[in-house]
C-alpha cells in the first residue's frame, strides 16, 4: 500500500510538471505572437485614440473616460492639445507603412527640436492670453506648462527678452525639425519608388570599383515579382547598406611600359534594393517552416548574379511519452531536399545550396537575383584583391557571392582547365585570361601560343606582339604546335641544368649578369576546344599534356585548357590527375559537374558567366562571376602594344613549329617509331629486321615494314645476299625526315 500511494504521488508530480512546461510553453507563444504583432497592435491602438482624443477635445463625444482625459490635455497643454491627436496619427501612419515593408526612419534630434518648438509656441500662446494663471486652468492660452515657461522666462530675462527667445524656440527649431522631416519623407518616397521600379541605391565615386548593369531579358535570372505580404513573424530589416565595401588598392604601381587602366571599360555598381533581400529571406523562412522545417536567415551577401543567404537550422519540439518536451536540430539534409520547393517559392529559375559555407556554422541559400550585373575587368584588376598578389601572372577571375573581386596567380596553379556548355561564358573567360595576361607584361617577359579549333573567339587576338605566330586553328598544324611545346620544354630543361637553376626566375636571376645570354620568357598555352583535338588524335594529344602538365611548370610554360564536353573521354583520368585548379561554367548535368569538379553544383549555375572556381589550396569550389570584355577593349590593346614594341613575329617569317609540320606530312602515313629507327641504325652503323626486333622490341612483320621504309627514305641500301646487315647511306648531319624545301635551301646555303 505505501509503495502504491508513492507511486501515485510521484504520478501526480510528473502530470503537475506537465501543466506547468505546458502552461509555459503557450505563455511564450503569446508573448511572441504579441511581439510578432506589435506594428498592428501599436497601429490600431494609436489611431483609436487619436480619433477618441480629437473627437474629445472638440466636445463631439463624452464618458466617463474621455472627459476626465480630454480635461487633462486642456489643463496642461491648453489651445496647444490640439497638436496631440495629429502626433498620435503620425505615429500611426508610420507603424502602417513598417508594416508594409517601408524602413521605420526615426531622427531623433528632429524629435527633440520638435518638442523644443512646442514649448515655444505653448508659451507664446501665453503670453497672447495675457498670463493669466485662471485662464491657464481652464485651458486657456498655452496652458499651465505654457503658462510656466512664459513665467519662468519673464522673471528670469523680463518681457521683452522673454518674447525673443520663445520666438526663437519656436521658429529655430520648428524650422530645423521640419527640415529633418521633410527629409524622412524624401528618403521614404525613393525607397518606394526603387522598390517599384526595381532601382537599387547607387553608391558611386571616383576611382571605385564598378560594374554595369544588364537588361533582365539577358539573362534567365529570377523575375522581380514576389508575393509582397508576408506575416509578421517572417518579416526581415536587413539594409544593403550594411555590407562591407569592395577594397580599392591604395596605391597601383605599373611599369612604365605597361597599358594604363583608361583602355579598359568601367561603369557603376548597381545592387538589389533592401526590400527585395527582406522579401527572399522572409519567403525562405516561410517555406521551410510550412514543412516543419524551422530556420533563421541570420546574414545575407549580395553579388553581382546571386544573393546568398546564411540560414541557420532550428530546433523542433516534441513531446516525449513521458511528457517531456525534447528538441531536435534541423538536418541539413533535410533543407537540401527542399531545393525544388524554395525556387518555386522564390520564383526563382534554379538555386543552390551550400551546405556548410566553409568556416562559417551555417549553411548557404545562393538566389539569382532580378537584376544581374556584369563584371568588369578594369574594376577588378584596380581591387585589393588583385593588386596584393606580386606575381606576373595574376589573372582576375571575377565577383564573389559578396561582390568581392577575385584575383588567382596562374603561376602557383601551375595549370588550369575550364568546362562549360556553349553560351556559358568559357570562351569569353579565355579571352579575359588572355587580356589580363598582356596587360600585366611586356613581350619580352610573357609569349603567348594560343590554339582555337572553332575559329571563333581567339582569332581577334592575331596581331598582339606576346603572340607567337598567328593563333592556330588548323587540326592538321596543331599536334606540331603541342610537339614544339615539348620541345621547348626539353630545351629549357637543359639550359637550366647548365646554369644550375631549379626553375626560371632563378636562371633569369642567375644570367642576368652575363653578356648575351638568352632570357626566357613565360609561355602561356591556350586551347579553346580540347575536344576537337581528342577526337582527333587522342592518344598523342593525351600523351603531350600531360608531359607538359608534369614537368613544364618550372620552365615558365603553363597550361590553359577548355572544353564544352567534360566527360570522360576528353577529361582523362591522367588530365585531371595534373590540373588541380579547375573552372566549371553551367553544364547540363550533375554527372559532368562531378567530371570537372569532382561535386556536384555545376548544374545549377546560371549561364552567362557564373562559375565555379576549384583552387588547388581550397577544399571547395569558388561561386563567381565571371568578367566580361569586349572587342573593342581588345583592339585598344592590341594597337597600344604594336605602337610600343611593334609586331616581333613577322606573318612571312617561318613560326618555330614549321619544320615539325612539315616533318609530320612527310611522316604522316608511316609508322610512329620511324624516327626512332632512324636513330637507332645511325648510331649502330648498320641495319637489319632483327636489329630493329631487339632495339625497338617489336615483332618481325612490323620491322620488315620499317626497313622498307628506310630502304624508300635513302636511310638504309638494298638488302645484301646471304642475310647480311644493310649499309647506312646518312650521317650525323642528315635528316631524312626534313622536307623538300628545307633540304633545298640547307643545300643552297652549303
């Protein structure tokens, strides 16, 4: 029995409990409704009773409540009560508008010189009532605290210095407090009007970073329309504003030789209006809460085609079968599958998720914004960004999703590899590439070969003196162009061994004393379609990358490839393996984004520039986007640098991959190990089918054929009687593999 009534005495505790985290848990849900509703509540309160208090103060209504209040203000404010129903409304008014998304705009010292100006008058209407204290009473003239000041200022000045200053209070700060007013009221027109017609603040000045604005039917970013009410307790005060400004460099120091800045393009920086970013977060909340999904949106960026979102999971509450009220943390998984629901909600095309944002404890919600911006290249390089990085080979990537400029050093890369659908805005980021390479050193320090198989965006670059040549588009020409980078390579590699240098900045160091030594430029190789050249000849094309990948860094050579198909066969296992830093534009799958960046993310990109930027130090991917330049930009450059240092390749002169061409039509239908035959029977003296079996370990059929055609190119006699070795007809000097014209100009010459 004792044990049965403990038990039913501890039951009796658990349900009082209960109650009690029951009672407490809707005690706080109103308390939070009521905050949630506070613009309402103040609204309806104030205007009830400005409209009780005039109506009041007129004799139009009587009670037991408004006489004793409309009494009251008579007493105390006399003729001057008539001000406090109109201040009543006023407070009103400007609830309302907050409620409807308007900023509360509240300047205090407006206030003050306000209440300043209402004594003053409260005591010149005193003193027009002749300072009765009677009359002051019943209400009359300024009232008792009309009648109090007028009193206090007449024993203190007397009566005519009294009259000049409450005049003075009246008009100097009424005239000031109006101002301020007026100026409240200016600042809440322009903010109505940018939300309507979708005009952002423009915050520009002389030398600051600047981007021009794009027409929406551009590009297919998110439409401006939005559900513009939302309930209270899913409304933001977030103020674009607030965001820390872009760092311009203090100080940009160029050679004298170098481009000025003024051939770039500039233009003004234009970014969504505070309303729009309240709006999305407040939706975002909302949506997620209507799955029983609770999130806070604690921050928000603005770029210059996103705005990202930093959106805190919540808890949700449970009651336990004990009663207990238990909280869960919201899983990010659980916000990721709701990607499709938050875009149709944001009438938004597409969005991303990142979830975490490295280093930060939340995760990141990117929304395409209304009225996208496009980069320009002249604002970026002028950055902090770009400017702090002393290396020759700085090239300015873009925007972040916080409107930052971003700046990369190709030559810690080494290499880089860009994907993207066609329309992306991959050609267009070769070509700035390209543009800030030249703008950034002189011919003599930096050579560019650049290779465009669909003669489309790199051709506008022929003529520019860092070039080598004229840009190659001719299938045929270009395995020999990738040839003579290897060759170069090589050669590097052996001058470097001479001077005992371990990369090129230190034998440039090291020969800078000697008398006509050769100095080695930087050789910057740009492919615009790798994939026309893997289909073509993949196993050489594959071969020669990524010889040049693993060993061309310290020669001064580096890599800039890009391709519209990231799919296995182009991107190779081994390609991939050697280009660390990667750029990935819109693709069309997620299947391709995990090609080119190993994650997904890629198909969700917007097109025209937005990308994303692996780099070899970060773990993650990069949102930017992208800079934009145009043609005429391009000639600019070009006619500066050919007035500075003129044309150095002449178009007649013969390129340094010539004779490898030409050596690849003599050789085009032979077999692939012909030159090493060549080698092989000169340095032995002598040549037969199992010397070749043994030197090159191929099969007999194979070195029959290659006998044949040695036999064909002079290289080797007629075959001897009796299994005898063949004869070898050439010497050191002789190529047999050189074409006609150069043995006939090497023939004239000797």
């Amino acid at each position: 029995m004792a044990k049965r009534g403990l038990d039913s005495r501890s039951a009796y505790k658990n349900a009082d409990r209960r109650r009690s985290k029951q009672t407490n848990t809707l005690l706080w849900v109103i308390i939070e409704r009521a905050i949630a509703y506070a613009d309402d509540l103040g609204t309806i309160i104030l205007s009830a009773l400005a409209l009780v208090t005039m109506l009041g103060l007129l004799g139009l209504t009587h009670g037991a409540l408004v006489d004793p209040w409309s009494s009251l203000l008579r007493r105390w404010f006399g003729w001057g009560s008539a001000l406090i129903p109109l201040t009543m409304a006023v407070g009103a008014v400007g609830l309302l508008r907050h409620r409807q998304g308007s900023p509360l705009i509240v300047n205090w010292l407006c206030v003050i010189a306000i209440e300043l100006s209402l004594v003053g008058v409260l005591g010149l209407l005193s003193v027009l009532d002749g300072m009765a204290l009677p009359r002051a009473e019943s209400g009359c003239g300024g009232g008792l605290i009309g009648w109090g000041i007028a009193t206090l200022f007449e024993d203190l000045l007397g009566s005519f210095l009294r009259t000049v200053i409450l005049l003075a209070l009246w008009l100097g700060f009424g005239g000031y407090g109006l101002r301020g007013f007026q100026a409240s009221f200016i600042k809440l027109i322009k903010f109505r009007r940018q939300a309507q017609s979708g005009v952002g603040d423009v915050f520009s000045e002389a030398g600051s970073p600047v981007a021009l604005v794009v027409h929406p039917e551009h590009l297919p970013y998110m439409p401006a329309k939005l559900p513009l009410d939302l309930p209270r307790a899913y409304r933001k005060n977030f103020r674009v504003g607030d965001q820390p400004n872009e760092k311009i460099a203090r100080r940009i120091i160029r050679g004298e030789r170098l481009p000025p800045f003024d051939l770039l393009e500039g233009g003004k920086q234009v970014r969504v209006t505070s309303k729009e970013v309240n709006l999305a977060a407040g939706l975002i909340e909302k949506t997620l809460a209507d799955f029983g999904l609770p999130v806070r949106v604690v921050d928000f960026r603005t770029g210059p085609a996103v705005t990202r979102f930093a959106v805190e999971p919540g808890y949700i509450e449970h009651v336990s079968p004990e009663g207990e009220i238990r909280r869960q943390k919201v899983r990010v998984s659980q916000i990721s599958a709701l990607a499709n629901d938050l875009a149709l909600a944001l009438s938004a095309s597409t969005l991303r998720i990142e979830a975490p944002v490295p280093g930060r404890a939340y995760m990141g919600i990117e929304v395409p914004n209304s009225r996208p911006t496009l980069v320009r290249l002249r604002p970026v390089m002028e950055s902090e960004a770009f400017q702090s990085i002393s290396s020759p080979l700085t090239i300015a990537l873009g925007r972040d999703v916080a409107g930052g400029s971003y700046a990369a050093d190709l030559r810690t890369m080494p290499h880089l590899l860009i994907a993207g659908t066609t329309g992306s805005g991959k050609s267009v980021c070769i070509t700035a590439l390209a543009l800030c390479l030249a703008f950034e050193n002189t011919p003599e320090d930096l050579r560019l070969v650049m290779i465009d198989p669909k003669m489309v965006e790199l051709l506008r670059f022929n003529g520019l003196p860092h070039l080598i040549g004229k840009v190659e588009t001719e299938l045929e020409r270009i395995t020999g162009v990738l040839r003579w980078c290897m060759m170069e390579m090589d050669r590097r590699y052996r001058l470097l061994e001479e001077a005992k240098a371990r990369d090129i900045d230190t034998y440039n160091r090291k020969i800078r004393r000697k008398r006509n030594a050769e100095r080695l430029p930087r050789i910057v190789l740009m492919i615009d379609e790798l994939a026309d050249l893997m289909m073509m000849a993949p196993d050489q094309t594959e071969r020669t990358l990524v010889r040049l990948a693993q060993m061309a860094r310290a020669t001064g050579i580096h890599l800039v490839l890009a391709t519209q198909r990231p799919s296995t066969d182009i991107l190779t296992g081994l390609i991939k393996a050697n280009f660390p830093a990667r750029i990935s534009f819109a693709v069309a799958s997620s299947v391709d984004s995990r090609v080119i960046l190993d994650t997904n993310g890629a198909e969700t990109l917007l097109g025209r520039g937005d990308m994303l930027f692996l780099s070899p130090e970060a773990g993650a991917p990069v949102r930017l986007q992208g800079v934009f330049v145009t043609d005429q930009e391009v000639e600019r450059l070009i006619d500066f640098w050919q007035k500075e240092v003129g044309a150095i390749v002449d178009a007649k002169e013969q390129l340094p991959w010539d004779e490898l061409i030409a050596r690849q039509a003599v050789t085009k239908d032979r077999d692939e190990i012909l030159e090493q035959a060549i080698e092989l029977v000169r340095r032995r003296g002598e040549a037969s089918a199992s010397l070749l079996q043994r030197g090159l370990r191929i099969g007999y059929p194979r070195a029959a054929r290659v006998m044949d055609e040695l036999e064909e190119l002079g290289v080797v006699g007629r075959a001897q009687k009796g299994g005898r070795t063949r004869e070898v007809l050439i010497g050191e000097d002789d190529d047999p593999l050189a074409p006609p014209e150069t043995m006939g100009r090497e023939g004239g010459t000797a």
